[in-house]
C-alpha cells in the first residue's frame, strides 16, 4: 500500500483511500516490437495472395450439397480470415436465405442448425420452429439425437442466437448441454476438446480473434480445408505483426505521458487496454480506430482510479465542472494530480481532431460529450459514497450501466471507423439505444459479481454498494439468490443483443458488431475474477497468444 506522502502530487495532510493494485504484469516488454517492420516480405506476400484466392474460388465454387458450403463459411468464419470474404460470404447467405428450403437435410441436426446459426449470425432471422421436428409426441427432444454428437453440438452452439421467447430454443440449451457434458469425457480428443471448450464459450460470446487462434490450433492435423488452414495460419501471423506495432506506439504513447509514474495510485493496465479493443476489432482497416479507442479506454481507467480510489469528494467536485468545461483555462481550479490527468485528457482528444481532419472532427463533439457523461456518472457515485447513501437497485444500475464505461466505449468505437459512419449513428449512440443498454447493463452486472467476490478490496478502498449489496439488501435475499437474478438478467441482456443484431437493423451492422465484440470482452476481463484489476493467468495467457506466440 502506498503511504500518503508517496508522490509530490498527493496532499499529505488528506486521509486519502489507496487500492493496493497489482503492479503492470508486462511492463516495457511489448517495446521490443518498435523496430519489428509489421510488413511481409514479398515471397510471403505472394503466397498469402495465392492461398487467398484458391480460398474465395472455393467459396465460389458450386456445390451439389449444401452443407458443404455452409462448412466451408463456417470454417472460414471461425479461423479468423471471413473478413477477407465480407462481400461473398454476404451474398451466399443472402441467397441461401431467399431460397425455399430443400427437404433433402429435414432430418439432418447439423445441417438445420449451422443454417440457423450462420444466417443469424449474418443477421437474417431464421424461424426456429424449424427444431420442433426433432421432438417426440411429448413435446421432448428425441433421445436418437444423442447418437449425432456433431448435430448437438451445433445445436447447442445455435441456441446462443436466441431472441426473448423462442421457449424451444431454451429447451435445446438445457437439453445439448446437459448430455454434451455427460458425453464428452467418453469422446475422442479432437471432438472432446471441441465440445468442453463450447461448454465453457460459445461462440457467440467468444472473442473473434482469440477464438480464431484457439480454433486454427485445433485443426492443425485437419486436411478437409488445408488451404483454409494454411491462409489462416499465415494471415494469423501476419496480422499479428501489425498489432504488436500498434501495442509497441502505444507503449511508447503510455510512457510519454508519463501517467502510471505521475499518478501511481492508478491501474497500470496498458497492455490489457489494447488486448480489450484488439476485442473490438482486429482487422488491419480499423487500426485508426483501435489506437484511439485503447487511448481512451486507459483514459476511463484512469479517471475511474481518481473517482473511486484517491481523490476527495471536493476535489471530484473540481473535475467534474473542468470536464464539463472541456477548457484547458479550467485546469488552474484543480489540484496538482488532476491537472495531470486534465491536460492528457485535453491533449488526446485535441490529437483526435488533427487525425479525423475538418470533414470529421464533428465526431470528436460528440465523443467528448460521452466522455462528460461518465465524469458526471462516476461523479454520482462518489456522492452516494460521500452521502452514505445505498441506492435502490434499479437506481444503481441505470446509473452503473454508464458508470461502467461501456456507453462510452461503444460511441468512441465508432471514431475512426471511416467514411461510412454518419453524424445520424452518433446521434443514435447518445440515444442510449437497447443494444448499448443491454450491453452496459451486462457489463455492470458481470463487474459487480466478480467485485462483490472480492468484497475486502473493495471496502479496504472505501465503495459504494454494488448490485450484489443493493439485491440483499433490497429483496432481503442471500448472496446466491442475489448472482443467480444477475445471471438470468446477463442472459436476457445477451438475447436483446441477439435480436438488435437481426435486419433491419437501426444503423449499420458494423456499428452493432462493436457493441457485440465489447461484450463478448466481458467474458474474459470479468470470468471468475475480475481479471483487468487483479491480472490473473486467463488474461496474461490470452495476451501472449494473440500478441507474443504466433502459429507455429
């Protein structure tokens, strides 16, 4: 724990709350990829090419048996290269959902239920109905089902697509997973590891490009798609090249501004910044938009430290009306360690302007204006905390689902995201819509179990009731029944998503496909611990695999 008079910013004669945070797991190490050129060298190059092309001739290839296209998409999809294929892979799905539909794979699970996952996924509603032939006369799923293993598990998978009411869909999630986990301890490896690992994630909610190096290991010894693999494997490192470049600026961008010196009570988490938008978005057209998004997440970061772990109420009070002002002449009202802070925020936003150029810098109005949102939301906070006020739970998490950063979040996603977001979609985003909604509000909930967990922390800091607290203390409930609610809200966040997701859609589907990647993060920053404030092995190992150890 730091002592009050640790850093010439602290005032020593305020009783100030430290968290005792863990120090940065990775500190300088990802500088080393500075002088690494993320560029290819041309026999590469010339492979890479020739392997993408054999790939989109597969895909365009006609075929007598439609599953073998829908394998194919899926294969693609899942190894991390669809994005090279956005436009055929659209056009293939778009006629398959136009087309009557055969009766040829009526009776085929696997076949029923890829299509079903993969149209939705693309944003097609598909009726799911079309399961009800796989029950028996008493409305029970048939029990011949458990000899198709491969047709559970894709069912299983398809059921994470499911919108509010579709009650059959339900059914099958209890059904797949309960025989799924019964069965797979009794299967051969490949199969095996396949079914535990879509126990443990799904792919709906699975981060895209850490489960496309998952599922590229995998199949390493697979040879129905070895061109697929092949490509897959060399885009994989090639793109990983790039991101280390991104995360060496970064690094370097951290250490200029000197933050986690100058203010060392706050989380030094650059590296977990940019592996959580690496989440949001991957591919090498968004790494505009990745690096202002990292700089901003660690700015939230930050901001969350001096609201919830250092600053007085008095001083929050200061900052807040500096934010409000967004006016570097306001920096003269705050203490020492805030005008650190102030002037860096100031700074970024102000480079943000340069970057987007005068056509676009209309954006930045609007991602400041999210920015004030959160000040006044974690300012809030800190007035229930001064008050010793608990809030009703309803309260908290109208209050929470912004304090969480994931509005925030969302709307400075679209930043640097290219010509074809409109001032019209950052209107939308301020509108707080249900699907920003839904995913802040899962956000809040998975934050606030796994925080409850640690409970002692917390307190040790001085914090307000979380959730779990306003439950109890609300229903006069224990702490299981508490997690349990929070759970089924967190499914029913999940399934708005799904249905926000499906045409026609409010604004463009790359808009809702951030939204989506945010909230698939969750399921590694907040799984049994909370992992970005503690740093545990799950994070650090998903680090290394997507930024330090390529394909071999």
């Amino acid at each position: 724990m730091l002592s009050q008079d640790s850093t010439k910013n602290a005032l020593p004669a305020i009783n100030r709350s430290y968290a005792d945070f863990v120090p940065s797991f990775w500190g300088d190490r990802f500088l080393a990829y500075e002088s690494e050129s993320p560029e290819p060298d041309e026999k590469i190059k010339l492979q890479v090419q020739e392997l993408k092309e054999k790939v989109r001739r597969m895909l365009m290839a006609p075929v007598d048996k439609p599953l073998e296209k829908l394998n194919l998409i899926d294969t693609i999809q899942r190894m991390g290269v669809g994005y090279h294929f956005e436009n055929e892979i659209e056009d293939i799905l778009q006629e398959l959902h136009k087309a009557p539909h055969g009766h040829e794979f009526d009776g085929d699970l696997h076949f029923i239920s890829l299509r079903f996952r993969l149209l939705r996924q693309q944003g097609y509603f598909v009726s799911c109905d079309i399961f009800s032939k796989f029950k028996d006369s008493k409305g029970n799923f048939k029990e011949s089902l458990l000899d198709d293993v491969q047709g559970m598990l894709s069912l299983y998978e398809a059921t994470h697509l499911r919108v509010h009411g579709e009650d059959i869909l339900e059914e099958a999630l209890v059904f797949t997973a309960t025989h799924l986990e019964s069965m797979a301890s009794c299967l051969s490896p490949p199969l095996a590891r396949q079914v535990t690992h879509a126990l443990e994630m799904p792919i709906q909610k699975g981060i895209p490009r850490l489960e496309a190096r998952r599922y590229v290991s995998l199949f390493q010894e697979d040879t129905s798609h070895k061109e697929v693999l092949t490509f897959a494997m060399l885009d994989f490192n090639l793109l990983q090249k790039v991101h280390r470049k991104e995360i060496a600026d970064i690094t370097r961008w951290w250490k200029h501004i000197d933050l986690a010196r100058k203010l060392p009570f706050i989380r030094d988490r650059m590296a977990e910044c940019y592996f959580w938008i690496l989440g949001v978005y991957f591919e090498p057209k968004y790494s505009l938009a990745r690096m202002m998004l990292t700089k901003v997440i660690a700015m939230i970061s930050a901001m969350d430290d001096i609201y919830d772990a250092y600053g007085t109420f008095e001083e929050l009070e200061l900052l807040t009306k500096a934010i409000e002002r967004w006016d570097i002449s306001a920096i003269h009202q705050l203490p020492e360690y805030m005008k650190v802070f102030y002037r860096a925020l100031l700074d970024i936003y102000g480079e943000f302007d340069q970057q987007l150029g005068e056509e676009r810098s209309y954006r930045v109005g609007y991602a400041k204006e999210i920015m004030k949102r959160q000040a006044r939301s974690y300012f809030q906070e800190a007035k229930w905390l001064h008050q010793k006020y608990t809030p009703k739970l309803d309260e908290y998490i109208q209050l929470g689902a912004i304090s969480s950063g994931y509005p925030a979040l969302a709307l400075t996603s679209f930043l640097g995201m290219g010509e074809t977001i409109s001032k019209d979609s950052f209107e939308w985003a301020l509108s707080n819509p249900r699907v920003m909604e839904a995913s802040a509000v899962a956000g809040r909930l998975m934050d606030d179990i796994e925080s409850h967990k640690a409970i002692r922390f917390e307190q040790k800091r001085g914090h307000i009731a979380s959730a779990v607290e306003c439950y109890i203390t609300q229903h006069c409930a224990t702490e299981e029944e508490a997690i349990n609610a929070f759970r089924r809200q967190i499914t029913d966040a999940w399934m708005i998503i799904n249905k926000e997701c499906l045409h026609p859609t409010a604004v463009p589907k790359p808009l809702l496909m951030r939204i989506l990647n945010l909230t698939r993060v969750l399921n590694i920053m907040y799984n049994g611990d909370d992992n970005y404030t503690q740093t545990g092995p799950l994070l650090e190992d998903s680090v290394a695999s997507l930024l330090l150890n390529p394909v071999p």
